[in-house]
C-alpha cells in the first residue's frame, strides 16, 4: 500500500473509488478516508469536483501539456480497441482492472 510513504503534509485527491462500487460486501469495502484516517499523520483528503478549479483549468492544461511533451510528466493509461470492447472495458473500469483513465479507441487520426 503506498499510503503510508505519503510525506507528512501531502494533499490527497480522492478519485477512482468507481472500482469499489461492486464490492460483494460494500461494507467491508475500505474507503479512502478510512485508509488515510488510519495512518499516524493522516494527510488532507476530501472528493473534490472538477469545476472547483474552473478558473485555472486553461492555466493549468497548458502547464500540463508543457511537462507531457518535455517528458517532465509521464502517464499511463488503459486504452481499449474498437466499440466491440467498450462494454468490456467499462466492466473491467468497475471492478478496478485499468491504470489510470480507462479510455476506447475508435479510430485512427
């Protein structure tokens, strides 16, 4: 678990919970605030909604897009291939198979 290697001070956004929405026992299912509340100096969490940060989203994509192409940034992400594994791929997204955005790829630029 890499909770506990958080710095003490560290903010934590709270997103990707979907894949605990199927648990067969929701609950035994541990939620963030549990996993976090649980550490010696609980680091700041809360679910925060994207138009909170409206204002800054421009600021903030060029930012981001800046350090993506001088490689100052890496992602990872889960991309599926054509429609026909679309219904697969959200399946999967819900029961926490993806890394990062679960994405589907129709076509070629």
């Amino acid at each position: 678990m890499i909770a506990p290697l958080l710095n003490p001070g560290a903010r934590v956004p709270i997103c990707g919970y979907v894949s605990q929405y199927n648990a067969t026992e929701i609950a035994s299912a541990e939620s963030p605030f549990e996993i976090f509340g649980a550490l010696p100096t609980p680091p700041e969490h809360r679910f925060f909604l994207v138009f909170e940060w409206e204002a800054e989203h421009a600021e903030t994509t060029r930012q981001l897009a800046a350090w993506v192409r001088s490689g100052e940034l890496k992602y990872r992400e889960s991309v599926a291939e054509g429609l026909d594994a679309a219904v697969s791929a959200f399946r999967g997204m819900l029961r926490g198979e993806n890394f990062g955005k679960q994405l589907v790829k129709l076509a070629n630029d």
